[in-house]
C-alpha cells in the first residue's frame, strides 16, 4: 500500500501505532461508514483495516452482509482480529495481510470499499484502484477519508491537485462521478474523496 509502511506499520513501533490509529481515526471511521451508507445485506471491503475500529463500526450496519478486509501490516492484522474476535469467528469478518495493488477477491464482488488514512500510501496508484474498480460491483462506490496532512506529506502535493490527479486515475479505472470536500472529522482537517463504480450499459 506504501512505498515503504513497514516502518511504522510493523514491529513494537507497529503496535504504539495501532493504539495511537484506534482513538485518532475513530471519527473518519464513523464518517466514512455513514458516507457509505451501505444496506444491511452489503458486502463491503475495508482496505487498510489498521487496529480494526472501522470494522466494529461496520459490523453494526450489516446484520445480513458481509466485510472482508485487507491490511499489509501483520501488526494491524493480529489487532484487528483481537478487536472483531466474536465476528470473525462468525465468519462475518474476514481479514487478509494483503495490498491494494493485489486483493485477493473476485471481480464484482463488493457493493462498497471504504479506506481511511490509506490511500496516500497505496503504490502504485493506478494498479491499486484498478484493483478496487476490479472488485467493486457496477454502481459500488469507493470512499476514502484521509489526513490533509498526509496527503501533502505523503504524496508531495497540496489537496487539490492530490484530488484531481486521484480522480484522473479512477476515471481511467472505470470509477467515475468523483468528488472531494472537507470532512467534520479532525474538525475539517481530514478529506473525504468518493468515486464510483460505472454502471453497466445494459445489452
């Protein structure tokens, strides 16, 4: 997902990160999964689950559905199994250690993909949002919630060019309709992006 995450994402400095990822991005989680608005029957991927505090939160909106998710952090994904223990056992939580650039899912198999703090770091760009176009049924949409700051710092660019180029390469992947505006969470300093799915012509 990053160029390079392992550093901080892994290891002892990966588990103070996690502790530090479940209380900081508690409220893009809830926003993002109100922006998603999925239906309790959904399947909707997380990518780049971290601790697994977005997971819980979803849970709740799908009593009939079902969440898969994938983190490369093998740190993330021990927290977040230990977080969502009672679903995963149930089977409506499944988690991978895996990338954005190679999910390990059918084509058309999820109505939602919701990805907080995540975005800024997946590498290479294009290959991971074909990934999520792949997956993602006709009309599905991607959300991403993400630090302004990360993404300047992360990427080198100010939000607004950060948001057209994104929304240029989900274009060329077949996810269309793009926006981006100010979240509440962070008190406005976190930055909501949706784009979704093409429909199908019909025959």
């Amino acid at each position: 997902m990053a160029a390079n995450p392992d550093r901080i994402f892994d290891g002892v400095l990966g588990r103070i990160t996690a502790l530090i990822m479940a209380h900081g991005n508690r409220a893009a989680e809830a926003e993002a999964v109100a922006e998603l608005d999925p239906r309790p029957h959904h399947r909707v991927l997380v990518v780049g689950f971290g601790p697994g505090v977005g997971l819980r939160l979803l849970d709740v909106h799908l009593p009939e559905g079902h969440i898969a998710g994938v983190d490369p952090s093998a740190v993330m994904l021990r927290s977040a199994t230990r977080r969502n223990r009672r679903a995963v056992a149930e089977g409506r939580i499944e988690l991978h250690r895996a990338r954005a650039d190679a999910l390990p899912f059918p084509d058309d198999d999820f109505d939602g993909v919701i990805t907080v703090n995540t975005i800024q770091f997946w590498e290479p760009l294009a290959a991971s949002v074909g990934e999520i176009s792949r997956v993602l049924r006709p009309g599905g949409r991607l959300v991403a919630y993400t630090h302004e700051w990360a993404i300047t710092r992360v990427t080198g660019k100010d939000v607004r060019t950060w948001a057209r180029d994104t929304a240029e390469v989900c274009a060329h992947a077949g996810l269309d309709d793009a926006r981006h505006w100010r979240a509440r969470a962070e008190k406005g300093k976190s930055i909501a992006f949706t784009a979704r799915k093409t429909e199908q012509e019909p025959p």
